[in-house]
C-alpha cells in the first residue's frame, strides 16, 4: 500500500505568481454580514494610497470576533476582479489558512508593516 500523497495546486511559474497582487492592509472596520450563506464578516480595508480602501467578505467569525479586527493587519488579493457576493460586493480576497477544524484563521505579518506593502 502507497502513503497518500497531498493534494497540491499545479505548480505555476514564478512569473504567474508575480501576477498575483498580495498587499498588507488595516482593518478599519468590520460588521456582520447576515445575508451571507456562511457566516462570514463584512471587512473594509486600507491598503494605502496606491490601492485604496476595499471591502472583503470573509468567513471567519469562528476564529476572529469582529471586535478584535479593526486594526489588524491581514494580507489580501487585490487584483481579482470583484464578486458579487448576496447583496456585497467583495472587491479583495482575504486570505487565511485552516486552523485544526478547518476554520479560516486570518494570515498577516507577525510584526507592523508598511500598509500596502507587497508580498514577495
């Protein structure tokens, strides 16, 4: 019997993921989102004035209590096309990785960094 091998993405070129925009941002504001199929919160986000400030819905009320996000640094998508999402349009991707369970756990550098700085 063979071990079970993880499942991966295909593997990209390094130009392909230097098409993907990765920018820290500030929370600076988050509210319920209780149209949303998921429970999730509505974010909005400063990035700086390159990019601006954008909104997010993200799926993570099991790990992050909307009162202890504004402030918080995240790390987002910036150059997807906006989604409609029920009555929001989500113009970011938020990004997290699962904690034990499964559940979104927000990713974000581990000490301030200049808002709108570039993943690299």
């Amino acid at each position: 019997m063979t071990a079970p091998t993880p499942t991966t993405a295909p593997r990209i070129s390094f130009d392909d993921f230097l098409k993907v925009d990765i920018r820290v941002g500030v929370v600076i504001a988050a509210d319920d989102f209780p149209e949303a199929r998921k429970p999730a919160i509505k974010l909005v986000i400063d990035f700086g004035p390159e990019i601006g400030v954008k909104k997010s819905s993200a799926q993570i009320v099991r790990n992050h209590p909307k009162e202890t996000l504004v402030g918080r640094q995240v790390l987002a998508v910036v150059n997807f096309p906006p989604r409609q999402i029920g009555p929001f349009m989500s113009e970011v991707l938020t990004l997290g990785v699962p904690d034990e369970n499964g559940e979104v756990m927000l990713i974000g550098p581990d000490r301030p960094a200049p808002i709108g700085g570039r993943l690299y």
